[in-house]
C-alpha cells in the first residue's frame, strides 16, 4: 500500500492526528463544526483549524442516549457520545448547524450538558443556514454568517478581514482542485483509488490545517498515478447518502468484485464547492454563494431536480454500472431523497440498491449478503446486455 494512504487512513481513524497536535502546539485554536454548510475559509480566516466533527472511535452511544431518543440517527448519538466522553476537548468551539432536525438538537444538549459540567468547550456557536435554494437566500445566509463572525469576534477577538477571507479562499480552492484531481483518478477506466480508500482521504483532510491537507493531497496524488486500485471487470458503483464515516463499510461493499467511483455522500462530492460563475467580487458574498449553491443535500428541500440532474451526470461521466442508496435509521431526510431517486433510476435503467443502516452499528451479515446479491445481479445483466451487442454487431 502507499505509505502516504497508510498515513491517511491513521488520520482518519482516530479522532486526533499528529498534523492537529502540531497546530495546537503552535497555539492555533481548534474550531468543531458540523456539516457542509459551515465554511471552512471564513474559519480559517479567523485564524482557527476547522475540524469536521466526527463520531470515529466510537464504541457505543450510552452517554449520547441520555440526551437524545433512540429514534435519533445513529450518527447524531455517537458523535454526541464521543463528545460527553470528553474526547473533543480540545476543541476551542464549535459550530453547530440547523442541518436537520436530529443535528441542530446537538447546540441545545450540549449547552445544557455543558451547565452540568459534562465536556464542553468554552463557546458554542449555531449557524442557522436557509433550507432553500434561491436567490433571495442568500442575503439571509450571508446575514448568519456575518453573525458568526461577530461571534468568533466577541468570543475570541478574532476579526476577519476580506483579504485574509480571500488568501483564505485561495487556499481551500487549492485543495478543492486536488481533490477534482483525485476524482478524475478514482473515476478512470481502472480507478487508481478504491471508495473506502477515497473516504478516508476526505475525512483525513477536514481533520488536519488545510495547509497541510494540500501537502498530503499533492503527494499522495504522486503516489498513486498509475496504479491499479480495482480490476476493469469489477462493477462499478455510485454510493450515495448522508453521514457516512466507515471506510471498513466501504471495503465490505468492495470485498465483491465491485469499486466505488463515484460518489453523493457527505464525505465525497458535496465536500466539492466549485466557484460560482456569478460570484461576487467582494470575498464574503462570494463565499455565502459557493456554500447556498454547493451540491446539496436532501436539507435543501427545493433543490431535487437539479442534485437528481448532478447525480445522474457524475455517474454517466464516472461510466458506474449502479447505485447504492444508504440512508442512517431514522433520517426522514435521506429516507425521502431515496424514495425519490428509485423511481429516477428506474426509469433511467439504473439498477438502485436500497441499504438502511446504523452509523458503526454492525449488521455487516445482512449487509454483505444484500449487497452480494445486488452485485451477482447487475453482473447477470450486464452479461445479457453485452450478448445482446456483440449479437447485433454479429447480424
Ligand atoms: S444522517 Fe440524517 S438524521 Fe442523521 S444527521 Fe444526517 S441528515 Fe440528520
């Protein structure tokens, strides 16, 4: 294996890294935040190491189960586990986002768990992002974000000026353009990256200073050119859902003759914020337009047809054979978005496996056998589609 992957998926697996302990020794201020609707650049700016908040290393949610309903997702009660055990304490704040119904609860439980003296850090911020995609949100997006900023101002006397937000910005398009690149691998006719591998890239470089994610990424882009992640007669699928942080889930979708190359999930393809074609120059509205109008997520409730129209274009591009469609327990959200997206696919031709599932949450023997049968099936009937061809090149 490339030592730099080795090096990422250590990253990846733990809570805390080396390139995080370094930036704290240096006095750089660690700010949690969740989801992709918090920018990272504005952070950044601040002066702060944005760090994706993650449920990794969890070993169960009965601390989390205190404050939240065993009909909450599963992704929600062990990051919140992880964080009552005390294991992001070194965080400096954290930003909690309206995402869903079951995650902005995170902002209230913590306060009060916070008055309980359970771990806590010493601010806690809520962003409240638009769950509509239009133009007349923007000013509402870029109202909260100038709150936020204020905040990160009172809290911590960190002022964002625009030319530190637009060094900023140039920085984190450097890493959205390697990661493209990274893609462009993933996506060819042999990937030169598998998906579990390729999520462990992504949730390595949002747990590190951005400066050194680059670094991690140019090299590791060095290393893997050329090589041969996955056979050509694998089938090739698009993985699509929410919160999805087990790269051991991938690798068991994989352990069947089968590769990831493309992907809609949280750590993946809505981690992409491209510049937009009627950005602003002024850095902050420039900034709150590339976050509204980002891939979305199904929290975006208007935005359907054009994320169907992204998704279906990522897996024409990415030649996948079809789609596996998760959804965590009790997310209505991706629950409904996958309803939607079966019917989408059938009419397409697109063979779509449904898989409901709990963060770290086993099941892997059900799993392995629904997903084992749906990879026989796609095979049967790319065989069939295949003699159908050379057939009719035949007569
Ligand atoms: S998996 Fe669903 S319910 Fe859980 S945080 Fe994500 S969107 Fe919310």
């Amino acid at each position: 294996m490339s030592t730099k992957l080795k090096q990422i998926q250590e990253i990846a697996g733990a809570v805390k890294n080396p390139f995080l302990e370094k930036a704290m020794e240096q006095k750089k201020p660690v700010m949690g935040y969740f989801c992709n609707y918090v920018p990272e650049e504005l952070l950044h700016a601040a002066g702060f190491v944005p760090y994706r908040m993650r449920a990794v290393g969890s070993t169960g949610t009965a601390r989390g189960d205190t404050y939240f309903t065993a009909i909450n997702c599963s992704f929600v009660r062990r990051c919140f586990d992880q964080v009552l055990s005390g294991e992001y304490d070194f965080l400096a704040g954290a930003i909690v986002l309206n995402g869903c119904d079951h995650s902005r609860r995170i902002y209230d439980n913590w306060r009060d768990a916070k008055k309980s003296g359970l771990p806590a850090p010493e601010h806690l911020f809520m962003l409240v992002a638009p769950h509509v995609l239009r133009e007349s949100a923007l000013e509402r997006y870029e109202k909260e974000l100038k709150k936020l900023m204020q905040g990160l101002e009172d809290a911590y006397g960190a002022k964002v000026s625009s030319k530190a937000l637009k060094a900023s910005m140039d920085i984190y398009q450097k890493r959205h353009e390697l990661v493209c690149q990274l893609y462009a691998l993933r996506s060819q006719k042999i990937p030169a990256i598998t998906g579990a591998e390729m999520l462990s890239v992504l949730m390595a470089i949002t747990a590190v200073p951005v400066e050194d994610a680059n670094s991690l990424l140019e090299k590791l882009l060095a290393e893997i050119e050329g090589r041969k992640a996955a056979s050509s007669d694998d089938i090739r699928l698009m993985l699509v859902g929410g919160c999805m942080e087990e790269p051991e889930h991938i690798a068991l979708i994989e352990e069947n003759p089968a590769v990831v190359v493309a992907d809609s999930l949280c750590y993946g393809a809505r981690l992409l914020r491209p510049p937009q074609k009627d950005e602003a120059k002024e850095p902050l509205a420039a900034l709150t337009r590339r976050y509204l109008f980002h891939p979305s997520c199904p929290r975006m409730i208007n935005d359907f047809d054009r994320r169907k129209e992204a998704l279906f274009d990522a897996f024409n591009e990415s030649g996948a054979d079809a789609i596996i469609a998760e959804k965590l327990m009790f997310c209505d959200l991706w629950g409904g978005e996958i309803f939607l997206l079966r019917k989408e696919a059938k009419e397409r031709g697109i063979p779509l496996l449904g898989l409901e599932r709990e963060a770290y949450g086993g099941g892997e023997g059900q799993i392995r056998t629904r997903v084992q049968a749906f990879i026989e099936q796609v095979q049967n009937a790319k065989a069939r589609k295949q003699q159908a061809a050379n057939g009719k090149e035949a007569s």
